[in-house]
C-alpha cells in the first residue's frame, strides 16, 4: 500500500502513484504492481491510469538542479493499461508509456462538433510514443490522429515533429475510407471523390551540414487534387507548397550556391520538374580597395514542364535547358554628400524551348523565338541627402524624444544595347525625392 508522489513544477501538477507493492531498484528507478497513477489526490481519483505493473524513472530532482528538467526526466513503462473514470474503464492498452506531461492520461485533446458537410464528428489526438510503449526521444513530439465523420467515415493519421541540434523536421500522414462528398465552395459543391481510399503523406527535413552546408528534404504524396483543401483547408490556403524535392545549398559571406531537385508525384498537379538546377550569387565584391563593386547572378536548369492530367492545355512537355548570368561592374564615387555609381552590366539567356519572344506562345507545339540573347546596359545612380534634428518634438504618450526629416534626392539614368529586338529595352531617366522622418525614442543616453 505504497505511495510515491511528484511535482512537476514548472506546470504546477502534482503526480501520485500508489501501488499494492512498490520497491526502489536504484536512487531513481523503481518497481510497482498493482498501481494508480493520477493527478488528483482524492481517495478515489477520476479520472485515473491503472496498470498490473510499472518501471518508473525518476530523475526530476536531479535534473532540476542541473538545469536539465524535462518532460522525459519522469518515465514510466507500464502494462495491462486501463484508464478509469469514475471506477469504470472507459480504455485499455496492453502496453503505455508516460512521462510528466500529463501521465494519466493517454489522450492530448478531442473536439466534437456537428454540421451538413461532415455530420456528427468526434476528433481525438493521442500520445504517439505512449501508445506504442516507447520513450518520446528528447526534441521529438509525436502524435497519432484517430477521427470519426459521421457523413464521411473514419480516418486514421500520425505527426510526428522533430527538432535537434544540426537539424528539423516533420513528418505527417492521414487517410480515410471516405463515403461522402466534397463541399468546396459556393460553385463546387457536392464533387464525388475520385476514388473513396484518400490521403495524404508528408515528409519535410532540413540538415545543418559542415561548412555552411544546409541539405533540404521534401516529399509530398496527395490522393486527389481535393484532398488538402477538404481535410486541411488552412494549410491548403496558406501553407507551403506541396514538392517532392532535394535543395543543398552553402551560403558564406557575400556569395551563395544552390542545386536543386524536383519532381512531381501528383500528377493532377501543373508543375515544372527541375532535374536539376543550380544557382550561384555573388553580391557587392570589393576590387581594388573599392575602387570598384562586382555583382554576379547566374541560374542554369534542366527543366521539364508538366501538366495536370486533368488539363486541356497543349504546351511542349520536352525536357529543355534554361540559363541566364547577369555581371555588373560599379565604380562607386563619394564627393561628400553626393554619391555617384556609374556601371555597366551584361545580361545573357538562354532558352532551348520555346525561346525568347514577345508574342504568345500559341497551342501547336513549335519553337518559338531567339534561343540565344544578350542585353547590354550602361548607366548612372545618383543620390545625396539633406537632414535636419528638431529637438523639441516630445510626446510621453508615443515615448518619441525629437525627429529627423531626412530629404534624399536621387537619380537613375540608363541605356541599352541588345542583340535582338525581342528583349530590346527602353532607355530610361528617373528622378525623384524620398522624404524620411525618423522617430528618436527611449531615455535620453538610450
């Protein structure tokens, strides 16, 4: 008739084990059979987690101390699992494990609610890790997804969301045997699924490599063109996109290089496929002790355009090569206030496809336009600036201690050469006057 009592103190939730026998194995792990394992400290709890035997280890007073606490500093492996309300099983697992965020019970949170689309539905997220008797690893949180849709069916998923030192991520899945019918919109309502198994499967990692190095991994499988946007409206509207990729990319100081995969597995999906490409950046370089500033951009790409099958359109779905590489060379000159940037720059595309033209590429297939060409530009930026303090502008109520108006003139002043008129530029004088006023805030000396 053993009891055994924490304190996770950083929820403020008292945690109460009582056993029929209990013995201590080690300075922090224990033995027990027959246990209640609770939150409430009533006689009789409810709700309540019993179990025929438990292997608890406790290390939240040693962790404590070091500054280590974590929900994994309480663990307990239990078995023959029955969580109890009001004396009466309301679940049972054969095995379960628990740590300090809520042990007693092996549910994170459930939703019911009704309506014409869905019917009577009851959605519930459990502890992943627990339920599989597994010790939720440290950085890792994982959930599984069980859900009832009385007009639809029953779904099944899992999350699980990682994040460690040298890298992150997530990985989630979710399917339902669907019965019921699409409601989309005020012009799409009442669509048929095209086929009643459905779901999706997600897969999203990026690695911290050496030398600046950074690996990114993205796999995207959907069932339907209208899965996403019917089971997972906000993620459809505003999360990423769905891609099944490879991006490795290094970036350092002032240059960057980038090659990138990817490939399209949904083929309801419009997508251009790039096997690979890759890109380099090369920003302000100094030469010459700053007598001069160089800046480089440059793409090349092995594309193929894919259309959703769906589709009626007819557009070229050969593989074709892309590139282009813009260099400038600015001579930055400060005469005071003043600054003057001449510079000339260079542009050069190449497109093996469809080319470079200003017509509409029309349905039959052909090539069109120039496949190789070159844009030349010489110009000048000019700027200077004018700016006066006012003091004695003061409010407590917006915390502001005098203003700055700042009027900066500027000019921009450019020409072009091309070596055809289908990327022929006009030549161009810009002139304008940017007003600025700044607000000084905070303390004087602040």
């Amino acid at each position: 008739n053993a009891d055994m009592k924490n304190f996770d103190t950083s929820r403020g939730i008292p945690i109460y084990v009582k056993a029929e026998r209990l013995r201590q194995l080690s300075q922090s792990k224990f033995a027990g059979e027959d246990i209640v394992i609770t939150t409430s400290e009533f006689y009789k709890p409810s709700p309540a987690m019993t179990a025929s035997d438990i292997v608890i280890t406790d290390t939240t007073a040693i962790d404590e101390e070091t500054g280590e606490l974590g929900d994994d500093s309480f663990d307990a492996d239990m078995r023959n699992i029955r969580l109890t309300v009001n004396d009466r099983t309301v679940f049972y697992w054969p095995k379960f494990r628990s740590n300090l965020q809520r042990p007693d019970i092996p549910i994170r949170k459930a939703t019911m609610s009704y309506d014409n689309t869905w019917g009577p539905t009851i959605e519930t997220e459990w502890y992943l890790a627990r339920l599989l008797g597994l010790k939720e690893a440290k950085g890792q949180d994982s959930s599984f997804l069980l859900d009832y849709y009385g007009r639809r069916g029953m779904g099944v998923g899992s999350e699980i969301i990682y994040d460690k030192e040298d890298y992150f991520g997530n990985i989630s899945n979710y399917f339902i045997y669907d019965s019921g019918q699409d409601d989309l919109g005020r012009n799409r309502q009442n669509i048929d699924p095209p086929r009643k198994m459905r779901g999706r499967f997600l897969f999203q990692h990026r690695q911290f490599l050496p030398y600046n190095w950074q690996l990114t991994l993205e796999a995207s499988y959907l069932s339907d063109r209208n899965f996403l946007e019917s089971y997972h409206r906000t993620e459809f509207q505003i999360g990423k996109d769905q891609e099944t990729l490879i991006h490795l990319k290094r970036i350092k100081d002032n240059w960057g290089f980038a090659i990138l995969g990817k490939w399209r597995i949904n083929d309801f999906e419009t997508e251009t496929e790039e096997t690979p490409s890759a890109q380099f950046h090369w920003v302000g370089q100094s030469l010459f002790d700053d007598r001069l500033t160089f800046y480089h951009d440059s793409e090349v790409g092995y594309f193929r355009q894919r259309v959703a099958n769906y589709s009626s359109m007819t557009i070229p779905t050969d593989p074709y090569v892309f590139g282009s590489t813009r260099n400038e060379l600015d001579m930055p000159i400060q005469m005071g206030s003043l600054k003057l940037v001449p510079y000339i720059a260079g542009t050069i595309g190449y497109d093996d496809r469809s080319g470079f033209s200003r017509n509409r590429i029309n349905g039959n297939g052909g090539a069109f336009g120039e496949k190789e060409v070159f844009l030349g530009e010489i110009g000048l930026r000019a700027s200077t600036y004018y700016w006066k303090v006012y003091p004695n502008v003061k409010s407590k109520l917006w915390d502001v201690n005098s203003i700055r108006h700042i009027v900066k003139p500027y000019l921009v002043a450019v020409g072009f050469a091309e070596s055809d008129k289908v990327v022929e530029q006009k030549d161009s004088v810009n002139i304008g006057l940017l007003q600025r006023w700044q607000t000084k805030r905070g303390a004087p000396g602040n």
